[in-house]
C-alpha cells in the first residue's frame, strides 16, 4: 500500500574554499531549513544531507546517505556560489532528474552556482530541471512541487511488483503487456496469480464470516439501496453472491499484503462472470480508500480485465494525486448534451460518487445493482454518477515492434445534469454500471483518433504538466489532445 506523499530527498552545495565555508554556513543552512520546511508543510517526507557539500568526498558520503535512505526523488539547492564538480559527483548516487532549485538571494550568487552546475550535468548526459524563485510565490513552490511529484512518480515504479490475476481478458490486446518490457523499462516485476486462488481465499472469507458479514452490515447500513433479486431470478442480487464479492475484495487484501504487491489486475471475465460472481466489490473496493466496512486504507490500484497498461496508468495518477482513480470505457458520446459517457461495470472507485474520503458520503450517492446479460453469473455491479469537476484523463498505449509507449491526455470536466436527467442519461445507455459524464478540452474526432485503447482513466484535478513531466522521465511519447 502506497504512502500518498514521496519521500523527498535536499543536498545543499557550496563553496569550495575552506576559509568560506565556515562563513557561509548560516546562509546555507537558512535556505535548507525553509526548504525543509515548505515540503514538510506540504505533507512531504523529508532527508537532509548531514552537511554543506564543498568536497567531492561530501558529495559522495552524503549522495549515498540519500541513496540509502531511499529518497525517490532529490533537491539540489544553491544559495551561494557553489562549485560545480560537486554535484556531478553527488548526482551518480541519487534518483534521477535532478531537481535544481536556487532561491532568491541576490547578495550571493546562488542562481550563478545553479547554472554552473546545470550545465556541468549536461556534459555528462545527467537529467535535471530547473526551478528558481522564492518559495513564498505560490507559483514558483507549485513548480517546484510539480517536478517533485512526476519525477517521483517515475521513481516510485522500480522495485514495485504488479500481481496478474488470470490474463487476457475477451481477446483485449491492449491490456496485455511484456513483463521483460516492464521490468526494462519501469522496474515493475509481474507476478501471475491464478483467479482461482481468488474465489480459495474469498470461500475461506465466506465461511468464517468474520470480516465479510462485518462489511455486510455496514453496506447494508450505508449504502442507498441493494437491489435485491430473487435467487431464480436471470439476473440476480442476492446476499450470498454479495457475499462471495466481499469475500474476493478480502481474499485481493489478503494477497497484497502477503506477497507485497504494490497494484493489481483481475481478469473477471470470462470464468468469474459467468460462474462464480462479478468483481466488481473488490475492484470498487481496493481503489477507494477504505474498504466495504469502512475501514480506511490506502488505494491499492486495481483494474478489470486484468489491463496491465490501465493499471499502470492509474497508479502514476495515484502517485501524483495521492487520490482513487478511475478506471472507464470510452462508452458513448452524446452529441446534444456535448458529453461523453465514461462507463465501465462497477469497476469506478465509490470515491467518485460525491469525490469525498468519508464512505458514508460516497455511499449515500451509491446503489448496488443487479448484473446484466453480460455477466450471467450475477452479484452486484457499483452503480452511482461522478461527482462534478475538472479532472485529467489518459492512458498509457505501446505502438510499434519495438513498444515505444505512448501517453494520451486530455483535460475534461465531469458534469450533472440533475438526478433525474442523470438517471434518465445513465439507464439509455446502460442501467446498473457506475458513469462519469464527461465534457472534454478537445473536439470527438481529435479525440477518438488520439485514444488507441477502449479504457481510460483519471483524477480529479489538473495533472497535465505533470505527466509531461513523468513521460520526459520515463522515455514515453506525449501526446496532449486538444
């Protein structure tokens, strides 16, 4: 499970000469306590170097130091004249870009030491950014924040293992990725797990009851109303095949916290919807941030049909935001009202239906309702309405032998009509799944010619910058649809 804040790493740099470092000690450590402090402020973990680097052997102790501390991404500040050579030497120990940052000073020569050293990075073929300013504009600390949050994103990647709940799901190529890609590429390892491993786990959860009738209660309780069917009826809702998708939700837990898997897919179709029940709980469930009994916990990423790039895609947006994250099919657009339809089984966080981190809100705005013909083996589908606001919209996509990635983003707005305009939209197009409608900062045919995949995903909020930033870092093609 994700902290929702980076770890955050500061080496400040200096002059080289002996008889100045003393003397500029204070100003250094000045400008690196207000650093540390608007970062902190701003919900940042923060590791600071144990001294002013003006040696090469400072820089290397004290990049490894940040190394070892597991920093997932680094400031460089510049309050005085600092000498180059060291942050060559420190850079080969941190996470990479670079974060340069030189704050207002104009009685020494900070943003001089900054340039000085940018373009010694640049010799040698080391990445960074450059941020200048004072940390109290709101506009220079926002750019500075902006680079933290995507060059970590990248970051935060290596190491993390993405657990493969079946596979392909109803011949969808696009949710297939290479695993040797993703380990060249993002450091993600893939660990396959069998759906059946899912439906052991959640009958265990089923028969000892503790936790699953516990969440049974509390939905009952809180959610607006379980459209209950009966157990004959073609399409059914009843209390055991809710049961059993509590008992998916459980069992999923269970596996991310045995085996440490940072995020996940569940292939659903066709074995579990046809002839066990939807998981449609367990993926609403494991991207909110809490569980179906209320029990907060940080999202664990989760896309149906076991869409690996979708669940990529949704955790960068996890890793910058900190927030659930929608997973949808580009289902409809409706041309009179200006909107399109982003609908996709229950798989929407219930965080959508009223944007809070309180469940009883969430939940207020929420029905379960019964699986249509499409999942014969029934249960509940997560059906609600998007709460309104601008968010950001994208999906990673590989093209080409060589699976050059690509990333498509547009801006957007979610919108309401009303309720029952919002009912009446909803049930023409498809009546028990969750739906965000959704008007876009570019025209349909840009577009649906710039998206080469049936899923997309996204968060409330402006993101645009950065996941520029992120696919810069990452080596991965931008493409912004306006």
């Amino acid at each position: 499970m994700s902290k929702k804040k980076p770890r955050v790493g500061i080496l400040t740099f200096g002059d080289g000469r002996e008889f100045l470092s003393e003397p500029l000690r204070p100003v250094n450590e000045k400008f690196t306590n207000m650093l540390r402090t608007a970062l902190e402020a701003d919900g940042f973990e923060v590791v600071v170097g144990n001294e002013v680097i003006w040696q090469n052997q400072l820089a290397e102790k004290n990049g490894r130091k940040l190394a070892a501390a597991g920093v997932e991404c680094t400031i460089f500040l510049y309050a005085v004249w600092a000498w180059p050579q060291y942050t060559r030497v420190a850079a080969q120990f941190c996470p990479q870009p670079i974060l340069m940052f030189s704050a207002v000073n104009p009685q020494y020569p900070g943003l001089v030491g900054m340039l000085a050293a940018a373009g010694s990075l640049d010799q040698v073929g080391i990445p960074f950014h450059k941020t200048f300013g004072e940390l109290s504009d709101e506009g220079v600390f926002n750019r500075l924040r902006t680079r933290i949050l995507a060059v970590a994103a990248h970051n935060r990647l290596r190491g993390k293992t993405y657990a493969l709940i079946g596979g392909r799901s109803l011949g969808i190529d696009t949710a297939v990725a290479d695993a040797a890609l993703w380990m060249k590429k993002f450091g993600i390892d893939v660990d396959h797990v069998d759906q059946m491993e899912l439906v052991r786990r959640a009958e265990e959860h089923v028969q000892s009851g503790d936790r699953v009738n516990a969440a049974f209660e509390y939905l009952g309780k809180h959610v607006r109303k379980i459209h209950w069917t009966k157990p004959d009826a073609t399409m059914r809702l009843t209390p055991d095949l809710l049961r059993r998708q509590l008992g998916m939700y459980y069992a999923a837990i269970d596996l991310a916290n045995e085996f440490n898997y940072e995020f996940c897919g569940i292939k659903g179709q066709r074995e579990l919807t046809e002839h066990y029940a939807t998981a449609d709980i367990a993926e609403a469930f494991l991207n909110d941030e809490y569980g179906p009994a209320g029990e907060p916990h940080a999202p664990i990423i989760c896309s149906t049909e076991a869409d690996m790039d979708a669940a990529l895609t949704m955790l960068v947006f996890h890793y910058l935001s900190g927030t659930p994250v929608l997973f949808a099919d580009v289902r409809h657009y409706d041309a009179e009202r200006n909107v399109w339809d982003l609908c996709n089984s229950g798989e929407h966080a219930t965080y959508f239906a009223a944007k809070s981190s309180d469940p009883a809100a969430n939940l207020a705005k929420t029905e379960f309702r019964p699986q249509g013909f499409y999942f014969p083996a029934g249960g509940a589908s997560v059906y609600h309405i998007a709460e309104p606001g601008p968010v950001t919209l994208a999906r990673l996509t590989r093209s080409g032998d060589t699976n050059q990635y690509r990333m498509a983003v547009v801006r957007g707005q979610f919108v309401r009509f009303g309720d029952e305009q919002d009912e009446r939209l909803a049930c023409s197009i498809q009546d028990n799944w969750p739906h965000a409608f959704a008007r876009l900062a570019c025209s349909p045919e840009a577009f649906v010619n710039g998206m080469h995949c049936n899923h997309i995903h996204g968060v409330y909020g402006d993101y645009v910058e950065e996941l520029s930033i992120f696919c810069e870092t990452a080596g991965v093609r931008f493409d912004l649809l306006m």
